[in-house]
C-alpha cells in the first residue's frame, strides 16, 4: 500500500549531509511535488533496523521513505550504501543557518524551509 505524500507527517533527518524528511511507510512518487525527490530505504537482512541502502524503489525489507529538495547522487546501479556513522542521522539539518529552526514535519514545511 502506498499514501499520497501531501497528507503524511514526517520527521526531519539528515541523510548525506542534507536535509530530509522520513517516514516508515511506502509514498506514491506521483504525489510528490515537482522539485522534490523520493527514495526508499531498505533496512538490514537481519531486521535489526539499521538502514542500510537509498534507492529509487526497494521492495524487500523497505524501511521507510526519504524526500529531499535536492537529488542524491546514486552511483551507476542506482543505489547508495549507508554508511550509518556518515550519511544517516536522524537529528535535522544542524549549522549556523538552522539554530532557530523548527524540524519540518509537512511536505509543505519542507518546501518553504529548503526548496529553492
């Protein structure tokens, strides 16, 4: 089953250095705003919950969805490796520019916030 992205809530995580929205539930790509990008994430073999791989769809062991205001470079196969320690934090976007920053929970928070 999949949900249309415009009426979910989300959290705001930092995935590659770059702002993101999750959510554990599959989001129909055709309800995404134009400027934004979708990917699934997969989870490990071993359902420990730790994420492990970005692609453009993933159907077994789907741990959630990430949208970002930017694309993510994937390499040749389509798909990016988490290294958890790196690309993975489940705390927002964290700089100078962000010090009074509410974490997105809406698609449209997330545009107003980062869509150029």
């Amino acid at each position: 089953m999949t949900f249309n992205a415009m009426n979910e809530r989300y959290e705001e995580i930092t995935v590659c250095g770059k702002p993101a929205l999750f959510t554990s539930i599959r989001i129909k790509r055709d309800s995404v705003p134009a400027g934004l990008y979708a990917y699934d994430v997969r989870h490990d073999d071993e359902c420990r919950g730790i994420p492990c791989e970005i692609a453009p769809f993933v159907m077994v062991n789907h741990w959630g969805t990430i949208i970002l205001a930017e694309p993510l470079e994937l390499p040749d196969d389509g798909r990016r490796y988490i290294d958890e320690d790196i690309d993975w934090n489940y705390a927002p976007l964290d700089g100078e520019d962000t010090a009074n920053h509410k974490p997105c929970t809406t698609i449209s928070d997330f545009m107003t916030a980062y869509a150029h």
